[in-house]
C-alpha cells in the first residue's frame, strides 16, 4: 500500500512539473494560437546590406537634342562646365530660313497692301450702290475680293511664324541650371532632329538609388537611417531612405561583391543624402540600412 501511494505521488509531480514547463514556454512565445509576429524593428537590428548608385532627382538631369536638322555652326560648351537656364549651348545654320523669313514678310506686306485696296474697293462701291450706280453682283464681287486678300494675307503671316519658329530651334538653350556632364557634338557636323547635343545635371539634386534583397523588405520603411560607402572615399556618409517601392523587381545592378547573386529579386529604395557629398553621378555605392528607431 506504502509502494502505490510513493508511485502515485511521483506521477502526480512529474505532471505538475510538465505543466509548468509548458505554461513557461506558452508564456516566452506569447501563448498559442495568440503568438504575435517579431516585429520588424527586431529582424533588421543586425542592419541590411545592399548596393546603390548615385543618381540626379527626376527632371534633375536632361539631355539637351537639336530639335531640327542642320549643320551645327557651333558648340558652346565643355564638359564640366556650369550653365544657367536659357543660355545658348548650340547654334544650328539657319542662313537658307532667315532668307525663307524675309520672303515671307514681303509676302505679308504685299497682302496687306492688297486687303487694303480691295477693302476701299467695297467701300466705293457699297456708296455707288446707294446711288444705284452699280449692281449689288458687283459689290458682293468686291467683299469676295476683300475676304480673300485677307485670308492671303493670313496665309503669309502664318508662313512668317513657321519660319520664326524654325529659327527659334536653330538655338540650342539650357532648359535648367546645371554642370554640362556629357558633350556629344561638335561644330561642323551635322545633326539630325532628335540627336544628342549634350547632358546636363543639377549635381546639386542627387540622392541614391538602392536595390535591397527582397527577404529584408520588411525593415525597409520611409526614414530608416542608412550609411553610405564607397571606395575610395573614407568613412561613410548619412542617408535616409525617402521611398520603397511597391513591387519587386529582378536587379539592375552588377553587385560588387562577385559572391552575391545577380539573378535575385530585390526590392528598390530611394535614399536622399544628408550631407553634402563629394560623390560623382553614376558612381556604385554599398548601402547599410538600420532599423528606424
């Protein structure tokens, strides 16, 4: 009787003693069905590593073409150079329009010489008319005279618009402020509507434009502080991510790390800067991304 009594006793503590183990591991993982997922803060503690290159903001860089063919007189810049917004970057031969020009306003002066004679034309004969002099034919005759020497007229003036419109694009200008970064013609050859003159860059409007594993989306959020680094240049630079993209995508960027694959899909973050750098445009950076606080 003694022996079944220790038995039962030890079966009934090595119960309780299982109870208790499974409340405390129920306890440390939130319980259950009602486990909370870690948060993303707590996954991104140890930092996430991608690549980057430094880029202009939108409408921060532009390529400046002709915008008709011609024989480029001249070219005005050099790469490197800073420009302000309308200054003269090219100039296309425009000797065969200017003289299309000054035919075309003679064309508009000798129709509105025209108009006018016609219109005193009506008018004499709308006073002959009163008179019953002439046939009211012959003054509707002369309004038809008058409405087409106005619409000759017209016609030359549009001419003369066209033309100036033309020579206003044998001017190549600067649509923004900026450094010249590329140079892609010279005087003396001859450019098709559409072609490259030069590029132009607001080295001022940089930020970075990353590519991030797309296992680490979840510590990617608007305001993580990032660090930038590139070769060549001590230290690292501060950053802050200012967009994530809303899809993922396969990567753009050669990694500089020959390990890392290249056929990953990743996620892209916008990084803007938070200190002047002395960072090229185009230049390949490595990316930390920490978690925000």
């Amino acid at each position: 009787m003694e022996t079944r009594t220790i038995l039962a006793t030890g079966v009934i503590g090595a119960a309780l003693l299982a109870g208790t183990a499974i409340q405390a591991r129920n306890a440390g993982l939130g319980g259950g069905k009602d486990v909370e997922p870690t948060a993303p803060a707590a996954l991104g503690k140890r930092g996430v590593a991608a690549e980057g290159r430094v880029v202009a903001y939108p409408g921060a860089e532009v390529g400046v073409a002709a915008e008709r063919g011609g024989r480029l007189l001249s070219v005005r810049v050099v790469e490197g150079q800073k420009v302000r917004r309308g200054e003269l970057l090219a100039e296309i031969d425009s000797e065969e329009l200017r003289a299309a020009l000054a035919e075309a306003k003679a064309r508009v002066t000798e129709a509105e010489a025209q108009a006018r004679l016609t219109e005193l034309t009506l008018e004499r004969r709308g006073r002959l008319r009163e008179e019953d002099v002439v046939s009211a034919h012959e003054v509707d005759e002369a309004r038809r005279d008058l409405e087409t020497a106005r619409a000759r007229r017209d016609t030359a003036q549009a001419e003369v618009e066209r033309y100036q419109a033309q020579l206003r694009k044998s001017r190549v200008l600067a649509p923004i402020a900026g450094t010249v970064t590329a140079r892609q013609a010279d005087a003396g050859e001859t450019v098709a509507a559409g072609d490259p003159i030069a590029t132009l860059a607001d080295l001022d409007r940089l930020r970075v434009e990353g590519e991030a594993d797309e296992a680490d989306a979840a510590v990617l959020v608007v305001g993580a502080p990032v660090a930038i680094t590139a070769d060549g240049y001590p230290g690292a630079f501060r950053g802050r991510i200012e967009e994530v993209a809303d899809s993922v995508t396969l990567r753009r960027l050669k990694p500089q790390d020959p390990s890392r694959p290249t056929d990953t899909r990743i996620v892209s973050v916008k990084v803007a800067l938070g200190e002047r750098t002395p960072l090229k445009l185009g230049a390949t950076v490595e990316l930390r991304i920490e978690p925000r606080q």
